[in-house]
C-alpha cells in the first residue's frame, strides 16, 4: 500500500514536472515569435550576440589604422625632405642671382652663372623623381581605405544599436512578453530576464568612446562654373576667403591681393616653389606659412601656403592636398558636398 502511494506521488509530480516543461516550451515558443531566444538567464534579441563579435572586431581596424597611419606619415616625411631640399636650392639660386647682378668681373660672372645652371640641373633632377611621391600615393590610399572601413563599421554598429535599443524598449512595454515572461519565472528560484545584457549596456558606452576619436562633418560646395567646387576656407581663425577645391594641388596655393587680405605679406627672404599652372606655365610663387586653416570642423596648424606674385592677378585660388591629406575625404558631387572625417589614434 505505502510502495503504491509513493509510485502515485511520484508519477504525480512527474506529472506535474512535465506540465510544467510543455508550460515553459509554450512560453519560450511564444517569446520566440516575438523574436527573442533564450540565452542561459536571458531572453534576448539574436541580433545582440552578432553586434558584440563586430564591436570585438573594430579593435583588430583600429589596429590596422595606426598602422596605415605610421607608413602613410613616413611616406610623407620622405617627400617633405624633398620638397625642403627643394626649396632650399631655390633660395640658394636666388642667392646667386642677387650676387650674380652685383658681380663685377667676368670669372666670378661665368662662376655664378655655372652655379645656377647647377642648381637648376638638381632641381630638375628632383622633380622629375616621382618615387616618393608615388609611394606616398599609394600608401595614402592605403590608409584611406582602411580607415573608411573603420568609420563605415562604427557607423554600421552604431546603427543597429539604436536599432536594438529600440525593439528591447517595445519588448519591455509589450504586455504579452510582460505576462509570458512572469508566466515563465512563476515558482522558480532562478528567473529568467528580458534583454539586454550588461555586455551590451557597456558596450553603448564603450561605442560612444570609439565614436568621440571620429570627427565628422559635411561641407556644402557650391560649382565655380568650370572644373572646380568652391568652399570657404578660415584662415588664422577670422579670415575667410573662397577657394578652390583641387585634389590636383599639392599646395594650398592663394593670389598676392588674397595674401593681403589674410595677412600674408611675402618677404624677399621668403623661401621660392615652382608650381606648375593648370595651362602648363611654371611659374615661382613665395612659400609662406599660415598659422592655422580651418574647413568645417577641420583645423590644421602651420600649413605652407604658395603666395602667387603680383603679376598673376587671375590666378586661383586653390586649397590643396597638405591640407586635405590630413584626413579621409570623399567629394559628393551629386549632393555638392565635401564629406570628412579623421580618426584619432592616440599615435
């Protein structure tokens, strides 16, 4: 009799136990269509788990940034060495011209004018050496890539977090997931909550580190009726001026009356660069340097800036590439918009 009531007792709560399981696989089932998974002491979005392994791997980009960035900033050094050997050759052959008009006697004429000549062979020599200016090309491109990728998956991770954020918010307020969920914990001593996790709370923190290293900014550009977008350009922080966007330009490069207006006044000591004019014409320009240029939100200090002589009254404006290689930039030209960005590494 008592082995009898205990086989009752025991099939009862086998019984129930079953119940019970067929009761939390009908709760999990409609928590499921609600498009949640339960997940050890959650019900969560699968999404989440996928956006945690991308954010992991934003760490591994930004790893490859500072790399493209250091090789990007060698190449550069190697070309500023050379545009400085340049320069500094100019302004010894300026020299010799100066001492070339004070020179009395025919030896010391035919010395100078030999000299000159020289210069003018090594200058040459020089420009016509593009290695350096292709490696820094290439590896500019490079770390441009890379450092696109990156923006583009903290904007993709940004995205879906807020996306994320949102259906978890309309889960929490929704009254059937509200009742399944209390239906699912009722009489257990280890309840099962709604997501999100606490990795994915700290994960929004973290992401908006990660995204106060990335400045952005649009700049509007308005067609300056040939080849050429026009954008306002701050000089020293209370000049501004419109210039010309040129990709082409290695130098920012502004007309004499501009250099007045801003308050670049060129020297005879002034250093001498040889720009090459969109028609072909080279001509020689003072290379001064500008305190600060501002474009946006983007600020560069101590940029050279080309000052066009007084003769080149039609000569352009241009914002060149020692400011725009500062950072990533793409060119809309459909919306008109000159679209930048620049990640802060630490380096």
């Amino acid at each position: 009799m008592r082995r009898a009531t205990i086989l009752t007792l025991v099939a009862l709560i086998s019984a129930t136990a079953a119940a019970a399981r067929a009761d939390d696989a009908a709760l999990i089932e409609q928590l499921e269509g609600k498009g949640l998974r339960k997940l050890d002491a959650y019900f969560l979005l699968p999404e989440e788990s996928d956006l945690l392994k991308d954010y992991r791997e934003l760490a591994t980009i930004k790893r490859q940034v500072i790399k493209v960035s250091k090789e990007e900033a060698a190449a550069q050094k190697l070309v500023d060495a050379k545009k400085k050997q340049i320069t500094a050759m100019l302004q010894q052959r300026q020299q010799l011209r100066a001492a070339l008009d004070a020179a009395t006697s025919a030896n010391a004429q035919v010395r100078l004018i030999n000299a000159i000549n020289s210069l003018a062979d090594q200058v040459e020599l020089l420009e016509r050496d593009t290695k350096a200016e292709d490696a820094l090309k290439e590896a500019r491109g490079a770390a441009n890539q890379v450092r696109e990728q990156y923006v583009g998956r903290v904007l993709e991770i940004r995205k879906t977090y807020n996306s994320l954020s949102e259906k978890y918010d309309d889960l929490s307020a929704d009254p059937d997931v509200k009742a399944a969920l209390a239906s699912f914990n009722e009489g257990k001593d280890t309840t099962a909550n709604l997501g999100p996790t606490r990795s994915f709370i700290v994960l929004g923190t973290n992401l908006k580190k990660v995204e106060d290293t990335v400045v952005s900014d649009e700049i509007d550009l308005r067609p300056d009726g040939g080849r050429l977008f026009n954008l306002p350009v701050t000089f020293d922080g209370k000049y501004t001026q419109e210039l010309g966007l040129d990709t082409g330009s290695s130098l920012l490069c502004i007309p004499s009356q501009m250099a007045k207006e801003v308050g670049l006044v060129p020297k005879d000591s002034d250093p001498i660069v040889r720009l090459q004019m969109a028609n072909g014409q080279v001509v020689e320009a003072k290379l001064l340097t500008v305190k600060s240029i501002r474009v946006g939100k983007f600020e560069v200090e101590n940029v050279e800036c080309a000052v066009f002589p007084p003769e080149l009254t039609e000569a352009a404006a241009i914002l060149g590439m020692n400011f725009l290689e500062k950072f990533n930039y793409k060119i809309d030209t459909e919306r008109a918009k000159l679209i930048m960005n620049k990640i802060e590494t630490g380096q």
